[in-house]
C-alpha cells in the first residue's frame, strides 16, 4: 500500500495499512475497545460484553458509523451484535481488512 496518501485517509488507516496481520487485530482492538467505551459512557476490557454494558440500537449505529468513519471499511450493524466484544469484533473487522482490496 504505498503511494500518495489520499486525502480522507485517517492516521488508524494509516495504520491499519502497514501493519502486520497480528498487530492489526491490536489496533483494532484498542480502537474498537475506546470507542465503545466511549460512546457507552464506561471503561471496557476487550472481553466487555457490549449488550451487557448498555449498548442499545441507537449506541450500535453510532458505534457503527464511528468505526466506518475512522478504518475505511464497510461494517454492517448486524457485526456488532454477532461479534459483542472489543477482541471479537476486532477480530472480525481484521478478517474483512485482510479480504479487502488496497
């Protein structure tokens, strides 16, 4: 992945793009983990359970176009509620990272 940087490219797409496999997942977890934490109003570890923690559909949509908005990729809300941890959904969004194209 190397070129001019677009202009919309965030610094976590930055990131992303140069990372190994492994330490993809590890950003994204961080990512997903603050995020969440974030719009949820409370401090998760990568195994908080987003549903447990108060995520509602209106925090799932908003966690959704948060994380769209900072990685680049296309993330279906139905993600959140299949993949209801930070490391899960991580995990997942490092999958649909790897099967897309740069």
């Amino acid at each position: 992945m190397t070129g001019t940087p677009d202009h919309g490219t965030t610094e976590i797409e930055r990131q992303l793009a140069e990372a190994t496999p492994e330490q993809r997942e590890k950003i994204l977890t961080e990512v997903v983990r603050t995020e969440a934490g974030t719009i949820l109003d409370t401090r998760l570890d990568d195994d908080s359970n987003f549903l447990e923690n108060g995520l509602n559909s209106l925090t799932a949509l908003e966690l959704t176009k948060t994380l769209m908005a900072l990685t680049g990729l296309e993330i279906a809300m139905v993600a959140i509620v299949e993949n209801p941890t930070a490391a899960q959904l991580a995990h997942h969004l490092a999958q649909e990272l790897a099967h897309t194209p740069s």
